[in-house]
C-alpha cells in the first residue's frame, strides 16, 4: 500500500513566622551611665516588639486569606446532591454520588481514585485534576462533585460528570467515553447542558438551586445536526463494494448519514424512552422493540481525540460494541490540500476507509493508509 506520512514558579510565599520575644526593660539605677544603657535598651526592646507584632499579623493575614479561598462546603455539597435527584427525575436517569471511599465503577474506571493517575483531558488537552473538599487546590480542575448513572445504565450509554473549580470559576465536565483512546486519556469537555451550569454556579455562589424542568420533551430529528465539516458528499473505494468502479457514496446532512442508498437517522440518547432503556438494560420485552428504529435509527456521541473531532454512531438498540467512528482531517494529496473523511471501528479506532470530496481522488488514493493514524496491522 502507499503511504503518507503527516507532519504532526510557581513562587512559593515564604511565611516569616517567628515566636515574639518577650523582652522587658532593665531595672532603673542611680547611675547616669545606667540610665542612658535603659534608654538604648528600651529603645530595642520597643523595636523587637513591633518587629514581632508585625509577624504576628502578617500570619494571622495570611491565614485569613487561606481560609477565604474555600469555596466548597458540606451544605453545597448536600445541595447539589438535592439537585441532582431532581435532574435524575428530569432526565429520565439514575444518577448517584461518589466520592472517597464511594467510587465510581464508570466502564472499569474508580473515581475519584484514577485522577491519580494523571490521564484526563480536556478539550482534547492533557490536564491535571483532583478531589477537593472545599474547591481549592493546585489541580487545573478541583473536583468536588461526582455524579455518574453508570451504575443503572447497563449499557454503553453512561454519562459521568465531574463538578469541579477551574481557575477559580464553576465548570461542569461531562464524559461518555466507554473505552481506551489511542493516547491513553480519558476525555471530557464542558457540558452543553445550560441548566446543569447555571445551577452549579448558584450552589457555588452561596445561593440556591433551581428545580429542573421535570418535564421532558423528546427532542424532534431537527434538533440534532451533524459537525459542519462532515457534511457533503464523499467517496471512498473499498474492494468489497457492489458500486460501479467499487466507489462506495456517503451523503451527509441534517441528522442523516446514507452509503449507497441505505439511509440511518442520527438521534441523541436523551430520545431514548424509559420502555428502550429497560430493552438495553436486558429488563424489557424484546418483543416490545421498534423494527424502524433497530434498523434505521443510530445514536450518537460526539468527542476530540489528538486534533480531531469524532463523531460515533451506534445502532439505537447496541448495548456492546463500539460502533463506527467519523473524524475529518484536511491532508496534502499530490500538492493539493483537502478534506478526508475518516472511517474507523474497534477498541482503537482503527481506520476502515478513507473517504474523498472526488471520485478521482478515492481511485487515486485507493490503497493510502496514513502514518498518523493507529491502523492494525
């Protein structure tokens, strides 16, 4: 096959703290020589006093200080556990706490135990994160909050999401990853859910939660819409295509992805109803299953890993597996630069075709893999 390569302090506060010297005058004698030896001594004595109160405030500053960072408490704590029973109910999920000594089991992964393990990121950007119980601390994010419905999901569908104190603000960091990345991270990305982020900022603040809206409206096809740059038309070859010139066709737009014809429609897993979650979770009644949906609906989940933005489809009923994966990446092809649409399955995402705005350059480039992509060999 041919083959084309890509071109990929802290200043530490030093507490003077010293113990105030207790120094008291000498006694008064009739000399002059003594007198005019009182004065100087005095003189000093008054010096290391005030020297010594200085420091004394000075730690008493800074020990106020320290205890005004604190933005985190047992009460918040407690309201935002009210609040997330309420969102649970809102959402039609079952979310529970974690902390230590009650950790996570989210596909095999303790939390809050595994930020030790320095593999989380951000936006696609390698962080550092930690518990903390009052939201101070030298992690870029400082978690005080751990919210997961994994335990009652029983799918590959879970959602965990970390309350944390960011550069001295509220963020709300959500992750559905349900397996290993190439690079070894675990991604997260600041929730999109607005209510989740305004009420957290209120707990934060001091003030009080909003009840959710406990009223949930299955979101129509129109209200999902693919990545901008998925959308269009590519060409991929494949050898065990039926198309003319084994040229396989992919058109994407709105919510809909269609190969050669055969048309599946983008959902979120927020559509899902309470009857197809128990079908997911093996509690419900296979006969109960819509054949429309099993075979024409896919949900999706969207995320970035190493500068690239993936968007994964599984089959609306897919309990296991992972599912296809589409990522674009703009490439240099015989001095020209454009769009290439990538598809990839597996634990390590691997690349299964590479798709093309241009039937010429599918034909031309049939048999590329790319060095930068994880391709099993």
């Amino acid at each position: 096959m041919k083959k084309q390569g890509v071109l990929f302090g802290a200043a530490a506060l030093l507490l003077l703290a010293g113990c105030s010297q207790k120094v008291e005058g000498p006694k008064s004698t009739a000399k002059s020589s003594s007198t005019s030896q009182q004065v100087k001594t005095s003189k000093k004595a008054k010096k290391t006093t005030t020297s010594s109160a200085k420091k004394v405030s000075r730690k008493q500053v800074t020990q106020t200080s320290s205890s005004d960072k604190a933005v985190w408490s047992s009460a918040k704590s407690q309201a935002l556990k009210s609040y997330m029973a309420n969102f649970s109910q809102s959402m039609n999920q079952q979310y529970a706490d974690y902390q230590p000594g009650n950790e996570t089991h989210f596909f095999g992964l303790n939390y809050p135990s595994y930020f030790k393990e320095d593999k989380l990121a951000v936006d696609d950007q390698h962080v550092t994160a930690d518990w903390s119980a009052d939201g101070t601390g030298s992690s870029d994010y400082n978690v005080v909050g751990i919210y997961s419905d994994s335990a009652a999901a029983h799918d590959m569908s879970a959602h965990l999401y970390l309350f944390t104190i960011h550069d001295g603000q509220p963020v709300v960091l959500i992750t559905e990853q349900n397996q290993g990345m190439p690079d070894g991270l675990v991604h997260f990305k600041e929730t999109a859910n607005t209510d989740l982020k305004q009420n957290f900022t209120q707990i934060v603040g001091g003030g009080s939660a909003t009840t959710a809206n406990t009223t949930k409206t299955p979101s129509s096809t129109a209200n999902y819409q693919v990545p901008s740059e998925l959308v269009g038309t590519w060409y991929g070859y494949s050898e065990y295509s039926k198309q003319p010139e084994q040229i396989d066709t992919l058109e994407i737009a709105g919510n809909k992805l269609t190969l050669n014809g055969e048309t599946t429609e983008l959902h979120q897993d927020s559509e899902r109803t309470s009857q197809e979650r128990e079908l997911l979770s093996g509690k419900g009644d296979p006969n109960q299953i819509d054949k429309n949906k099993m075979d024409n609906w896919g949900v999706i989940k969207e995320f970035d890993v190493e500068g690239r933005h993936w968007l994964n489809v599984r089959g609306w009923y897919q309990s296991a597996g992972d599912g296809s994966y589409y990522g674009v990446k703009s490439r240099n092809i015989d001095g020209e630069t454009m769009p290439v649409l990538t598809i990839a399955g597996g634990a390590g995402m691997w690349p299964s075709q590479h798709l093309y705005p241009t039937k010429a350059a599918a034909l031309s480039m049939k048999d590329t893999k790319f060095d930068d992509e994880h391709n099993q060999e």
